[in-house]
C-alpha cells in the first residue's frame, strides 16, 4: 500500500467574498469586481481549451494535460488512448 500527499480543504470562500475584500482593498465596487471575475471564468476555459497556459501572475499558471496508454507509433495511436485530461497549476 502506497501513501501519497493530499491537499485538505478547511473553508470555502464564495465569490461575494471575495468581491467584498477587493472592495477594501481597491476602489472597485463589488459589482464591478464580481462582473470581472465572472469575465474571466469564461475567458479562462475558453484559452485553455485553445491550448494556450493562462498566467495569472504570481497567483499561478494554469494549463490542461492529458494522459494516455502508450502506441508503437504515431499511426497506431487514437484518441481512443486518451485515459483523461485535468487542469494543472
């Protein structure tokens, strides 16, 4: 048996939250905050899915991977191969 790392979520924060505070910290209304971060929640998957890496500074880089069985070669492999995608940052 193998262990291995997890991350332990200990609160969630909603996106209102989150407006307020950069309300406090800025001179943006939470309105307008909250209309930017829904902005780049579609923005975003719309990139990732071009196969482009979003940065978003120092918060993280974001990018989708797959993973696959293996093929001999090129012409053997399918799409059929493909085990899933995930998001990574």
């Amino acid at each position: 048996k193998k262990f291995y790392a997890s991350a332990t979520n200990r609160a969630e924060v909603s996106l209102r939250t989150l407006a307020k505070e950069i309300k406090e910290i800025s001179t943006v209304s939470v309105p307008d905050t909250t209309a930017v971060i829904e902005a780049l929640l579609q923005i975003i998957p719309r990139h990732l899915g071009a196969g482009a890496v979003v940065r978003l500074g120092e918060f993280g880089s974001f990018s989708v991977n797959v993973c696959s069985e293996g093929a001999a070669s090129e012409d053997e492999f399918s799409s059929g191969l493909i085990k899933g995608k995930q998001s990574s940052c």
